[in-house]
C-alpha cells in the first residue's frame, strides 16, 4: 500500500496550472517539524517534501495561506524526469 498522512504546512506553492488535458495542477512544498521517539529516544524530526494537487483539490488548495497547518493524505510517486519522491494529495483537512 502506498498511503501518506503528513501534518504540515504549506511552504510554498507555484500559480495554479493545467495540464493538457485541462485539469487544474498546483506544485507546492510542504513543511513538517515535529518530536518522536526511536529506539527509545526522543528524536527531532524536520522534513521538507515537493507535492503536487490536481483537479478540486488544487484549486482549493490555492486558496490557502502560506505557512498553514493543515493534514494531508495522499500517496508517494517519482516524476518521470524527477529523482526524489512527490506527495500526491488526495485530500486534506485543517490539522
């Protein structure tokens, strides 16, 4: 199974775009900081990841503030010209 559920916030986010076929796209990046335990230590956690929105969603999504928090779902997948992993969003919801 390939599902992501990330707290985070929106770092950055590009102009509302559409693909060829007409779907609405928004590229953006997400920030997430937080504290877990491994191995029996607390360890700080600070992550930064491209995602990427299609369709409702990412016509939503542009409509939300840079540096709110919210909780997304969605999946992990490498761009055909790409080397590191992109979230997919597939919804979200205020954290």
């Amino acid at each position: 199974m390939n599902q992501l559920v990330l707290n985070a916030s929106i770092a950055e986010a590009s102009a509302l775009r559409y693909t060829p076929a007409g779907l609405p796209a928004l590229d953006f990046r997400l920030e997430h900081e937080s504290e877990v335990s491994e191995a029996g230590q607390l360890r700080q956690v600070k992550v930064a990841i491209k995602a990427v929105a299609f369709g409702s969603v990412a016509e939503t999504l542009r409509q939300q503030a840079i540096g709110s928090n919210w909780c997304f779902t969605g999946f992990l997948a490498t761009p055909r010209n790409g080397k590191h992993p992109v979230l997919h969003i597939q919804s979200f919801q205020q954290s």
